[in-house]
C-alpha cells in the first residue's frame, strides 16, 4: 500500500476514550468512525496529515490556522476530500491501521481467557428509519485475533435511491471507497466480515447502518455474546445482562414504571407497567379481545416486564378502537418509563419461532419513531381474522405501539407456516425479546446516552 498520508494518534481503546481526536480530513468519514466510540465502546482516535502541504490549496486551510467561520471549518474538516481519486488511498490506510489496533483488543481477550471463548462469530442488525444492515464477524482462526481477515460479503451498494444508481458522495466523501475502508480494517484485524444491506434507500442512513451494525456487532464479539442464536440465555449472556448481572440490579433500583387511565367515548383503559420484572414479572392482560391478549402477554413475558392492561371497549361497534388505543397506551406508558433512555442498551435483534414460522425484530430506542416490515398478514391466503382479531389489526398494533413507544424497528419474517397466529405471536416474542435487551442498563456507559449525538431527547 502507498502510504502518501500520515497517520498519527491512532488508536482503539476497550471500553475506554481516547485524548486525542478523530480528524481524517473527510468530514463525513470522521462522523462515521465516531460510531465506534458511540456503539462498539471503543475509543477510537485517528489524525491524518501531509508532507509539503501546499498552503495554496483551499482544502489545507487547516495549515493557515482557521479565523472561525463556517467556511473555513467546512474546508479545514475536508481538507484531505480533494483531490477525490486520493479518497480511496486514505480510507485504506485509516482502515489498516485501525483493524490493527481492534486485532490487540482481540489478542488481549485470547490471552485473558486462553482461548476459550464461547464465541467466535457476532451477528447485529442496525434499524435506521431508511436502512438496514447487517453484520456478521467471525474470528478468521481457532486462536482469536490470529490470521488475516477478509470482506466476505459487501453488498451496500447502490447507495440510496435517489438517484436510482445510488449517491456517489455524502457530503465531500465518496461512497465507493467505504467498501476499500470495510476491507482493509477486515484483512488487519483477522476477523472476516460480511456487511448486507437488507433494506435502504437513503445513502447516508445505509452507510450509517453500516457502520453502527460492524460497532454492535464487534461490542458483542468482545462481550462473548452473540444474537445469531435463538438461545439469548448462555453462560456469557447472562453474565452480561442477566438476573445476577450489574445491569439488572442497576436496572432494579432505577424503579422504572409507568400508569396511564385513557378514556375517550370508544375505549376506557388502565395500564400500568413496571420494568425490570424479570422471573417475578406479573402480567395480566384483559382487552376484551383474546387476539390482543395473547400478543401483549407473550410480548411482556419475553420482555420480562409487569404489565397489568384492562380494557373496556366498544368491540360491539368493532377491535379497532381497542387494538389501537390499547397499543398507544402500553407504548405511551413504556416511553415514560424508559424516560431519556441515557445509559441503556439501545439496540437489539432478537428472533423467535413458533411453529414453522422465524421472526427477527430489530429494534432501536431512538426516539424517532418508525416501524418497518415484511409481514405477510393474509395476502396470499385471503384471511380476514387471526383468531377473533381483524387481520388489518396486526399490522395497526405494531404501528401505534411503536409509534408511541419513540422507537425504531424493523420487522423480518424469515419463515412462514401460513399460520396467521403463529406470525402473530412470533412476533410479539421477538419484539419482546428485542425489548428486553434494549432497556437493558449498560453499566459501562456510567448514564451515558449511547449515540454520537450525545442525547436522543433532540
């Protein structure tokens, strides 16, 4: 590799932040390596420079000492984005160098555990409200961190929809050379990845999901957790986030809760919610339709949350003033309780089968709402009911709950049996599920929102 750029400062720090900064010359680029700090935990910090600077050269501004405008700035923290074809030199150095840094994070766990981790593959899905990407990581060798790692799969491309062959640049960055930047950090760090765009049409957000899905995916590959299987419960799980963790007993003692009495001519309701139930939890749910009871009630076991809902509707007219004021209640309810959302766990996927039929929900508490999915609720097979519920209903359930929980999730159906209640209660599992873990207390963010924003109450 030419290495026309110098690259100082680097590192990547475990569960820790560095002093120094990240300032790679290509403004957008710098936003994306900031999703390391923000979701993998990992402070990372990279400085690129130059020899013989021209300081003719508007990009190299930053030489001269920036007066302060928004001008200068622009250019100062796009310094390195002209001229473009040196883009893709760049993003191969900085990938390089920070894949070497993430390999001795690696070494350092192999070495602290003797090489017996459970796992050695991580799997995480990132929901942005017009994207959604996964990542898969796996150890390239029997021995973690040894053996060079590859770019197994990268199918990003095109990058939005607008146009319909996809954005050629975000900002001043280019989008072709994050794909030279992926493989470059894989072949470092000795860990084969494999980035798929499930669902995308703004550029900026599939790039973003992107990097967010590689950050969560490397946090749970250094956790010794992974989402890939359906047993969430395993020894290196639990230790994390289960009954006998630090997440749950800070959990326990922020008392979250939340009540509501909503009454309208339609529908009067009562919900009250407590988190954090785990094997105490207490669920009692009468809506007046078994539909929605079912659903609520394997939704808050799998969340391991009270939740106590009575409904007195005017079903006689029909269920949709009951399922939508129900799930604008319960979701109004858990947004209270979950109040800023600093110091939590944010994201999760989760899947649940029952029967023949897999779900996966992936879920963000992001404060901005959006529901996404590829439910097939009767169109092929032309039913109207799943059990005494309006098919329709499901789909407007979902809709309100998510809506007013301020979330962001997107909904797979991997495998269908056809069987309308098995898709309806898979589901409800797999958002349960997925919420459980969401809500979770991350004791290592010390009440720290997990976002590069810094807060999701803006």
């Amino acid at each position: 590799m030419r290495k026309l750029f110098h690259l100082e400062n680097v590192a990547a720090i475990n569960l820790g932040k560095s002093k120094n900064k990240i300032s790679t010359g290509i403004g957008f680029f710098d936003h994306m390596l900031d999703q390391f700090n923000s979701h993998a935990q990992i402070g990372v910090s990279v400085e690129v420079s130059r020899d013989n600077v021209n300081v003719d050269v508007p990009g190299e501004i930053i030489s001269r000492g920036v007066n302060g405008s928004n001008e200068d700035v622009h250019l100062s923290k796009n310094r390195y984005a002209e001229p473009v074809e040196m883009q893709n030199l760049l993003m191969e150095q900085v990938g390089e160098a920070l894949g070497c840094e993430i390999k001795i994070i690696l070494l350092s766990l192999k070495n602290k555990d003797g090489g017996k981790r459970i796992h050695r593959n991580s799997r995480f899905c990132c929901p942005l409200d017009e994207a959604l990407v996964e990542c898969n990581l796996t150890a390239c060798s029997d021995v973690m961190g040894k053996g060079k790692g590859n770019l197994e799969v990268y199918t990003l491309a095109p990058y939005g929809s607008f146009p319909k062959t996809g954005r050629t640049r975000i900002g001043r960055m280019l989008t072709a050379p994050v794909e030279t930047f992926f493989r470059a950090l894989a072949q470092s760090s000795g860990l084969n990845v494999k980035l798929l765009k499930i669902r995308g049409i703004n550029g900026h957000h599939i790039i973003e999901s992107a990097f967010k899905a590689l950050s969560r995916a490397l946090r749970n590959l250094i956790d010794d957790t992974n989402t890939a299987t359906l047993n969430i419960d395993d020894d290196a799980t639990e230790s994390t986030w289960g009954s006998n963790s630090l997440s749950y007993k800070e959990g326990i003692a922020m008392n979250r809760s939340g009540k509501s009495q909503r009454k309208t001519k339609e529908t009067a309701i009562s919900v009250l919610l407590t988190l954090d139930g785990g094997g105490d939890s207490k669920v009692i749910i009468d809506s007046g339709v078994c539909t929605i009871n079912d659903f609520y009630t394997a939704l808050a076991r799998e969340a391991q949350i009270s939740l106590n809902v009575m409904c007195n509707g005017d079903t006689w007219v029909d269920d949709h003033h009951t399922s939508e004021d129900v799930s604008i209640a319960i979701g109004k309810v858990l947004d209270n309780a979950l109040g800023t959302k600093a110091g939590l766990n944010r994201m999760w996927c989760a899947t649940a089968k029952v029967g023949d039929t897999e779900i996966e929900v992936v879920m963000d508490l992001s404060n901005r709402p959006c529901i996404r999915h590829n439910l097939n609720l009767g169109e092929e097979n032309d039913e109207e009911y799943v059990g005494d519920m309006s098919v329709e209903m499901l789909d407007h359930i979902l809709d309100s709950l998510v809506m007013n929980g301020q979330m962001t999730v997107h909904i797979l159906e991997i495998k269908s049996d056809g069987n309308l209640m098995d898709c309806a209660i898979a589901t409800a599992k797999a958002f349960g599920r997925a919420l459980r873990f969401c809500t979770a207390v991350d004791p290592r963010r010390a009440g720290q929102t997990a976002s590069s924003k810094g807060t999701l109450s803006v």
